[in-house]
C-alpha cells in the first residue's frame, strides 16, 4: 500500500541519513513494483521477482553477485531476515565492508544481529496499515 511504503520510508530515514551519493536498492515482489517504485521518493534502483520470500532472495542474490565489498566500504541492510547472516559475514570477511542492519527491535534474527557490525531499530509495524475486511 502507498501509506506503507511511505512510513517505511519515514522510519528508515530518521535511523539512516542517506547522502546524496548513495546508492539505495529496493527489493521487492513483482505485484508490489509500481506502489513501491512510485511511491519511495528519491532515486533508487528496483529489483523485484516472483514467489515466496521474493525481496529477500533479490537482495540476497545482488549482495552475492555483484562485488558489493569491492565498491563500498559500508552498507545498510534494512531487513530483520537470517537469511542474510551468512552474506553479510562473508563480505565483512572478504572485504572489510561493515554492515549496518535496520530493522524492527521485534524482527531481527539473533544470527543477523551477531553478524552485522551494528544493528539499528526502526518504529515501523507493517500490520497498522492492513486493510479491513
């Protein structure tokens, strides 16, 4: 929903300051592209793909694949997913790249805290912005 995008937006800024030469990537599912690239202000590139857990395999699959720890010294995962854990440990290993993870005090994985360099809370819940039935 437009709302949910734009209080993830909000939530995420008053944690991390973006600068003017970041770059910012957002990961979402194929249904969910034109809300979110719409609605998320600000020059961005947007990865999406089908299936379950869709977000979170295109930013696993571009922290992967495209030689993050050889461009960037730090980088701001915002997503509370172990899934990432093994990634963001690896990078920070290979390349020196620290990795702040943002997310809500309620969803971190225990593995992702341990494997960030520092984690950062946000006030956001999804669930307020359900549609009624």
């Amino acid at each position: 929903m437009e709302a949910q995008v734009r209080a993830a937006q909000t939530a995420i800024e008053a944690v991390v300051r973006p600068r003017a030469d970041d770059q910012l990537v957002l990961a979402c599912r194929r249904f969910s592209v034109d809300i979110v690239g719409f609605e998320w202000v600000g020059i961005h590139r947007l990865r999406f793909r089908n299936g379950v857990d869709a977000a979170d395999l295109e930013l696993l699959d571009m922290l992967e694949t495209e030689q993050i720890g050889e461009w960037f010294a730090e980088a701001v995962l915002v997503s509370g997913d172990g899934i990432f854990a093994d990634t963001i440990s690896r990078l920070a290993m290979t390349s020196g790249t620290e990795v702040t993870v943002v997310t809500r005090p309620d969803a971190c994985s225990r593995r992702l805290r341990m494997a960030a360099k520092s984690v950062l809370h946000i006030d956001f819940d999804p669930s307020a912005f359900m549609e009624a039935a």
